[in-house]
C-alpha cells in the first residue's frame, strides 16, 4: 500500500512531465481506437448499403462496376438494360419484386435516380430496414421528386420547394432542363447510404426531361403508376428480389447468358465483400499508422521516464535508507509507470468519445459513414490491454534500472 | 551492541591497502558515541559497514550480536530496516511527502518497528506526531509541505524519522553540520533525550571536534586505526 501511495505523491511531485507522457499516450489511445472505430463503422456503412436484393441486373461490364454505379452512384455504366429485357426477365418465376433505375442526371452534384414507387417500398438498407420519409410522401405524379436527408440538409430544400435537373453528372452541367421544374414532395429519413445524397424520381420524368415524346399534358395529373413509369427505351439497372434463394442462381445463371442482350447480374452481398477485400490494404495501412503512433508514444514514455529515473536516484537512495530493498524500488517504479500507462488509456477513450461524438455528424455527410457511438467493442478493449500490457513491460526497464541503482547507490545519498 | 574484530576494507580486491583496518572496537548498549575523523579517514566507509551496506573484507563485524557478513544482501536490507535508524547530513526528506509522513516512511518498511508503535500507540500518525513536538517541531509544521520548512525544522524531521520504532541504533552522520553552534548543542540535546527513552545507542560521526564535550565516549578513527 505504501508503495502505491508513494508512486501516486512521487508522480504529483512531477506532475508536469507525467501530464505530458500521460498526455502522448492518451492522443495514441485516441487515434487508434478513432482508427479502429471508423474502420469498422466505415465497413458496417459500407455492407450496410444495400441489403435485402438478391440480384443487381445491368449491361454487361465488370461486377464492381455494375455495383458502383447502380448502388453507391460512383462512375457510370456505358450500356443500360433495353425496358423489353427487364420486362422479360421480371415476369420470371420466383421474382417477388423489381426496381428499375434511370442514373445518369444530376442536380448541383447530387445524383438524381429515377425509378417507380417499388423502390420506397423494396428497397432496403442495413439490416433490411426500408427507406422511411422525414416529411412528406412518395411522389405520386410525374413532375415531383422525393430527396434523401443530406440533399435537403446541404441545399436546404423543403417540401414544396421547385428545383431544376441537368443533364449528366457533377456540379457544372451545361444543360439544364428548365422546362421542367421539380417540386419536392417528400424528405427521407437518413440512412447513411448513398440514398442520403440523391434525389428520386418518376421513371416517367427521366424520359421527360430527356425529350421523350410519349409524354402527354394529361400525365401531369395521371396518379397511377403507369403514368409514372412512362414508356422508357432503356434502364440503367434493375434490382431484384426473389421468393426463395434457389432462385437467385438459376436466375443469374440465365440472366448472364441471356441471348437476347448483353447482360449481368450480380449478387450484392458478394460483390460489396470483394470490394471491400480490394479496400483491405487501406484498411491495414490505417492500423499499422495508429500502432506506430502507439509506439512511439511508448517509446515517449520510456524516454521520459528514463531521464526522470537519473534525476531520482537520491530519491530511491533515500527510500532504501529507510529500509525499502531494491525489489520495492523496482515495484515502486512499475507501479508509476502501470500508472501513467492507466490513466493516459482513460484520457484517451475519454477524448476517444469526445472525438467521436464532435465528428460523427461531419463523418455522416462527408464521408457517408455513420459512427457508432457505443461502448468499446472487445477489440476495441483488447487493443487497450495490449497498450496497457506494452506500457508495463516498457516500465520494466527503468524499473530494473532502479533495482540496481538502489545496489549501486545503497545509502551514498550524496549522489 | 556493536563488535568489531580485526575488521579490514577495501573498495576493490585488488587494492594494495585497504581503506579502513579497525583491529578491536566495541560500543556498548545505550552508549553515545562520538566518532570524529578528518576527511578521508574512513567514517562513511565505517558507517557503511555498521548499517550493513557494504561487508568487510576480512574480520568480524557485529551489530547486536549478529555478525553482518554472514547475512545475505536481503537479510541485511531486512536487518537494516529493523534495527537501524539513520540520520543524515542533508536530511533527505522526501519532498513531496509532510513531515508526519516522512517520519512515518521510517517504519514503513520494516514490520517489527512499526509492530513496535502500535504496541505503544493507535497509528503511526499519532507516535510521527509525538516525535516531532518532542524534538521541537510544532504541530501546525507537521502537515506542510517539507521544502517550505527551515533547515533546523528539517533536521528535526530526519531524526524523528530515525527515531519511530525505537530502533537498537541510531547512526547519525553529521546531522549537525548546517546548524549554528547554538542550535547544534540543542539538537543534540534532543537527540540524546530520546536516545535515552528508547534505550538506543547513538554513534554520531562528525568532523566537528567541538562537539566533543557533549558526549560520554569520543572515538578518533584516525587513531583508532593507528592502533593497528
């Protein structure tokens, strides 16, 4: 016990640069476990994209492209799907449910997706949660557009307000479809997906501001859901939903040798785990920084408590000089350091938290991903046992040095 | 109390001659010795013997009976720890404890002095504190911070430090040194008083030959070693 309350009064005494080792370790305990955090967060975003579709269908290309382009609205797809081949392949049997997507427009950068009413009601994300509205409804006539969370957030649109599609993506489009005003119907709750950034709209209302001919006056105030589709040429992509998983293969298997047209399916959830294998090596970069950085704090410390430790040798020779052996010495000095070590990872979980909840908004809307600001997972634990464990076996050495300071010194106080 | 026969020193084994040769010397229990020498003449290498930091290289050397080179290097920190109080010539506080808790740090290592106290009194706090008032220290200095206590005020903590648990001997190397001659025999003074309640024998080494008077044995080690 006298030890303990020795090393707690001896690390007041230098409370300035103990602040600063405990400060050091506390910052590498914060930026590894904000590294492991987004790590895992940005991956749990990333499968929680879309879940519940069992096939994507687009022209053939690449399935990384296909998932790119029809999912998180990254690059676009060359070819699109002929609206007779989805028709075709949606009337199989086992298909439970389709969502035809139009990409390819944009408004001041953000992606606008034109689609049917299957959509808000299909598709899901996370673990199957469907799309839910913040305010208003689905659109319900030609001329009207539902907008994700971060849109309505970033261009601060309400319902009811007009807006104006261009052509083609990014934010300087040169043609823009001023004809044909938008008015915005309903805001969605916010996913943490690509959904967040994009604006919907009637299938209909693509071919619309396109030029398509087939559209009437009368469609404006046409309500039923043909109306809303129009009479597309081509799609994009199609999601698509089956009765039973059987289905999914033998679908595949005959969408991707389909005679007719060019095309591929995929599977979602396979397609998102090889994409996130190829992001793996950034993963791994991110940790082996954050470990290095926990290094050389510890290496700080050691530093530290080195140079201290020759500074407080006439302390130790006064201790043994009231009876502590040198075992006590060397218990004395793993304890300050076991010490520092403790309260530097609690410092640093507690700016951890503090980081995290300063930065999760920001993270949502820059960086789509959504920071769980939860307990520490058991990694997140064990990564703070193996810093805790590090911190204590680097205390060793000046511990063993005082060990035999103390034999060396012995009581000569005039050192 | 201590008996030292034929006992020789050296710092190295290869050394031509060694640095200390003491060929009898016996103190008695409850004596107050004082031990004076020039500079060089040995007295730290002496005192180092007694409290068992160093052993003799040839000879005997006894402290209550037991002769200090046949310990190990754990027995005798052990043996040190409970029978030995120290005080030293630049008190050697501990800086960041008070005064009562630096005079507790004295038996805090050693479980027979502090079994010692509490068969005397309820804490350790409480017998710290009644060491300080007898040597001279009031109450309101015992919970302050030590550096802002004068050098007087320090010395007295250091040898109550020495003094808690009634150690058999009590070394004490040249406490004296940074006081003025009046403060000096009065420390003194105080050191014998509590010497003598606790039945403890003082070797006080000093260069300092004026002190002599106030002691009932002087040794001079230089001719201590002369005699050999």
């Amino acid at each position: 016990m006298i030890l303990f309350k020795l090393a707690y009064k001896s690390l007041l005494n230098r409370r300035a640069s103990v602040l600063l080792t405990l400060l050091t370790i506390a910052i590498s305990v914060m930026l590894l476990l904000s590294i492991e955090r987004v790590r895992v967060d940005a991956k749990s975003s990333f499968s929680n994209t879309i879940s519940g579709t069992d096939l994507i269908v687009g022209a053939r290309t690449g399935d990384i492209q296909l998932l790119l382009s029809s999912v998180f609205r990254i690059g676009h797809t060359n070819n699109g799907v002929s609206w007779q081949s989805y028709q075709y392949i949606t009337k199989q049997r086992g298909v439970k449910w389709s969502i035809p997507i139009s990409l390819g427009d944009s408004h001041k950068g953000q992606a606008v997706l034109g689609t049917t009413l299957d959509y808000f009601k299909h598709y899901r994300f996370a673990k199957k949660q469907p799309l839910a509205f913040e305010q208003g409804q689905a659109f319900s006539s030609i001329n009207e557009v539902v907008i994700g969370s971060e849109v309505a957030k970033k261009l601060a649109y309400q319902i009811g307000d007009e807006i104006v599609i261009s052509h083609g993506m990014g934010n300087t489009s040169f043609h823009h479809h001023d004809d044909n005003p938008f008015k915005v119907v309903g805001i969605l709750k916010p996913t943490g997906t690509p959904v967040d950034k994009t604006l919907h709209v009637p299938l209909a209302a693509i071919e619309l501001i396109h030029g398509g001919g087939h559209h009437d006056h009368d469609d404006h105030h046409d309500h039923s859901s043909h109306a809303l589709i129009g009479h597309p040429k081509q799609i994009t992509a199609f999601l698509m939903g089956f009765d039973s998983p059987l289905y999914t293969l033998q679908i595949r298997r005959n969408i991707n040798q389909y005679k007719q047209e060019p095309l591929l399916a995929i599977m979602p959830t396979v397609t998102l785990k090889e994409l996130w294998e190829m992001l793996a090596i950034i993963e791994k970069i991110l940790l082996l920084f954050s470990f290095v950085v926990v290094i050389i704090s510890l290496l700080g410390m050691l530093t530290t408590l080195l140079a201290n430790l020759n500074q407080r040798r006439r302390e130790l020779a006064i201790l043994r000089s009231v009876g502590a052996r040198p075992w006590q010495l060397f218990s004395l000095i793993s304890i300050e350091s076991l010490l520092t070590n403790f309260l530097g990872c609690l410092v640093g979980c507690t700016l951890f938290y503090a980081l995290m909840g300063t930065t999760a908004g920001y993270l949502q809307s820059q960086a789509g991903v959504s920071i769980n600001i939860s307990m520490l997972s058991d990694y997140e634990l064990t990564l703070i046992g193996v810093i805790m464990a590090a911190g204590f076996i680097i205390g060793l050495i000046p511990a063993t040095r005082a060990y035999f300071y103390s034999l060396s010194d012995g009581m000569s106080i005039k050192i | 109390m201590i008996n030292l026969e034929n006992v020789s020193f050296k710092w190295h084994k290869k050394a031509a001659s060694p640095t200390l040769t003491i060929e009898q010397l016996a103190i008695d229990e409850g004596e107050h010795v004082f031990l004076h020498g020039p500079s060089g003449s040995g007295k730290s290498t002496l005192l180092a013997l007694l409290a068992g930091i160093n052993v003799t290289t040839s000879g005997q050397l006894c402290v209550l009976n037991q002769n200090l080179s046949a310990l190990t290097n754990a027995q005798r920190d052990a043996f040190r720890a409970d029978h030995i109080g120290y005080i030293f010539q630049n008190f050697n506080l501990l800086p960041y404890l008070t005064p009562l808790e630096n005079v507790c740090l004295g038996c805090q290592f050693s479980k027979k002095r502090q079994q010692h106290v509490l068969n005397q009194t309820d804490s350790l706090t409480k017998e710290a504190a009644r060491l300080l008032n007898a040597l001279g220290l009031e109450p309101h200095f015992h919970n302050q911070n030590v550096a802002t206590l004068s050098i007087g005020q320090q010395q007295r903590v250091a040898a109550a430090r020495a003094f808690i648990g009634s150690p058999e001997l009590i070394i004490a190397d040249e406490p004296t040194s940074a006081l003025d001659t009046q403060n000096r025999e009065s420390f003194i003074k105080l050191l014998f008083e509590q010497a003598k309640k606790i039945n403890s024998t003082l070797v006080f080494v000093s260069h300092d030959e004026t002190l002599k008077p106030l002691f009932s044995r002087t040794i001079d080690l230089v001719n201590l070693q002369g005699d050999v």
